[in-house]
C-alpha cells in the first residue's frame, strides 16, 4: 500500500496527491522581510489580500507582501511579457 501526501505543483500551482516515494520533499525557506526586488509583492505566485494588500497567498500559504522565499519568480513587465 502505498502512502500518499498532498503536494503543490510548481509550474501550475494546483494541489495533487503524490505517493511519498516518488516526491522530494524540501522546507520553503520564508522570511518576513526579503530585500526589496526578491519579495512576495513582487513575485508571479503571490496573490494579494483584496481586503489587506499588505498580505497575500502563495500557493495556498498565508504571507506578508514583504517576505520572501526561495522560489521567488519576478512578475513579468509589459517589454518582458510580449
């Protein structure tokens, strides 16, 4: 029988249910405050609190908009994205 956690996907960000054996499992470094430029706010995963937009989710993971970790993925500009 085997064992099964849930996960979240990176590329895609929905959740899954992976059998442990087959998963590397890795602690998300996450600070309260990251440098300006490497921070939540600025990342493509964070999804702002439209009641507070000093806080936000990220993959389902309550933040602050100035924390950081170390999946930070910067948000594309308008002459990035085209």
């Amino acid at each position: 029988m085997e064992t099964y956690i849930p996960a979240v996907r990176r590329v895609t960000g929905e959740y899954t249910f992976e059998p442990i054996n087959r998963l590397t499992i890795m602690e998300i470094m996450y600070k309260q405050k990251a440098e300006p430029g490497k921070q939540c706010q600025e990342c493509q995963s964070f999804t702002v609190n439209p009641a507070n937009s000093a806080a936000g989710a990220c993959f389902g993971k309550d933040v602050v908009a100035e924390g950081g970790c170390m999946f930070f993925k910067a948000k594309e500009t308008g002459a990035e994205a085209k």
